[in-house]
C-alpha cells in the first residue's frame, strides 16, 4: 500500500500567539503616539510663550513711548526759553507716568494744569504728536503794562487781566505805566482788574502806544478819574498833560481822541517835545483849544 503523506498540523495556539504578540505591539504604539503629540503640543505652547510675550511686551514698549517733550504751538516770540521750559515741567508732572497717547483723561490733565498756571487766556487744545511729543495750543496773556498800587508793580495785559507773578518785562523797553489805581490788583492771575479806571487808562494807551512820543511819557495817572473822570499824561520831565475822558465817552464840548492825538502830533513835531518843555499843566479837554498853566 502506498503511504499516505502527511502534513504536521500547525499549532492554532502558537499562531495565534503569534499574532496577538505582533497585534499588541501595534495598538500601543499608536496609543503612545497620540499622548507624545500631546504632550509635544504642550511643550511647544509653553516654549513660545516664553520666547514670545517679551518680544511682543517690548513691540508694545517701542509703539507707546514715553513723553520725552512738550511743544508749544505758535509761542508769542515773547515767550522766553525759561517761561516755556516752565510750562513743559508743569505738563510733564500732570502727565506722571502715563504713555498711553490716547488716554483723553492724561490730555485733559495737562490742559488743566496749565490752564490753572495763568499764563493763558486759553488753552485750546492739547494733543500727542506722532513722535510722541505733547503739543499744546493755545493763547498766551500777552504783557502790555505795569500798573502800580500799594502791593507795588503787576504786569496785566491789554484787558486787565493780571499775569502771574514771574512776569517780567524787559528792562530795555519802555512801558507807559498806570499808577494810581482806586482798586487793588485781583488775587489770582487771569483775572481781570475790576476797576473803571485801569479800563479807561488801558484805553488811552492803546491810542497813544504806537505814537513817536509816546516814548516821553512816562504814566497814565488815574487818580483824578474818581473825582472828575479825568486821565492824565505824566512826561519822563513831570510835565502833565490832561487827557480827559476815556476814548469814546467824552463829555459835552470836550475834544474828541483823535482830536487829541493831532495836537499832540502838532506839539511833537514843532518842538521835539511832546510837552513843548513846559513845565506845568497842558489841557487838551477844550474842543476849541489848547490850554496852557
């Protein structure tokens, strides 16, 4: 008889073996994975925190700088390099530390504060260059006189209004001088003169100011003007020339300002002196004529 061939049987139990060892290194492989992307996830997220947040803090620095200057937009010439150098410290300390340049309450602190110094009959505004600069606008009170009472000298503008206590004025330039006020200086700076006659004196100066002789006289003296309503023209020999009423309020029969102004043109040019070198008393009141004591 022909033998029969035969085939070991293979051992289901070894195969199987076989294929679960190959199985389970496959399934943990992918579990692995999964928790290794996490974590590098992570990693990665923490790295570029660190590397990251101080460049963009130090980017935020760069675009938000800190106030370095404070510039004053149309300064009268006026203006000297130390009252300006003034009023950038007084807005540098209401400014503080703040770099924000759209913070309006920072603007509107330095507004105030050099609203609250005297020196401007209005600050109109206050903005932040694109360089970072503080640049305020606004209209400076601009000296004109110095009026004398008991207190001594205060330097007001054209309206009366009082200039802060520093003011100076060239010693050089010649100032007409109210002297003799009835009321006293107000006690804050910008606050006008609440007296008749400083307005009416302030008046007779501006019509007189520009004149060729106005550099001989000396003082406008109010001290009649409360009595009769007089102003008086002192001259730098104490010749005193009577004015009279204030521009544009002239009594009946009294010559009118600009009536004035021509005789003492006259006056000027035929004698070199605006009171002709005399010595006492020269009326301009009459509206015929000149009146000489």
């Amino acid at each position: 008889m022909a033998k029969r061939k035969t085939t070991p049987k293979r051992s289901k139990g070894k195969g199987r073996g076989k294929k679960r060892g190959a199985g389970r290194q496959v399934g943990f492989t992918w579990a692995q994975g999964e928790r290794w992307i996490a974590g590098s996830l992570l990693l990665v997220a923490a790295i570029s925190t660190l590397i990251f947040v101080p460049s963009l803090r130090k980017h935020g620095e760069t675009t938000t700088p800190m106030v370095r200057e404070v510039r004053f937009a149309h300064a009268p010439n006026w203006a000297g390099d130390s009252l300006l150098q003034h009023l950038a410290e007084t807005a540098m300390h209401a400014i503080g530390k703040e770099t924000s340049p759209h913070d309006r309450a920072t603007l509107a602190r330095v507004r105030t504060a050099l609203d609250e110094t005297g020196w401007f009959a209005q600050v109109d505004q206050v903005q932040r260059s694109s360089d970072g600069a503080i640049v305020v606008t606004g209209q400076f009170l601009a000296p004109t006189t110095i009026i004398e009472d008991r207190y001594g000298e205060a330097i007001v503008d054209a309206q009366g209004r009082l200039l802060p206590a520093q003011c100076q004025l060239d010693p050089a330039a010649h100032v007409i001088r109210l002297i003799h006020p009835r009321q006293h200086r107000p006690v804050r700076a910008r606050r006008a003169w609440e007296s008749q006659d400083v307005h009416a004196g302030l008046a007779v100066l501006h019509q007189i100011a520009s004149k060729d002789w106005a550099v001989q006289i000396k003082a406008i003296d109010l001290s009649q003007w409360n009595r009769n309503g007089r102003l008086i023209l002192t001259t730098d020999r104490d010749s005193r020339i009577i004015w009279g009423s204030a521009p544009g309020e002239e009594t009946p029969l009294e010559a009118m300002a600009d009536r004035k102004l021509i005789r003492l043109d006259h006056l000027f040019r035929s004698s070199g002196r605006v009171d002709q070198h005399h010595a006492g008393e020269i009326d301009l009141t009459d509206a015929s004529v000149v009146v000489r004591r």
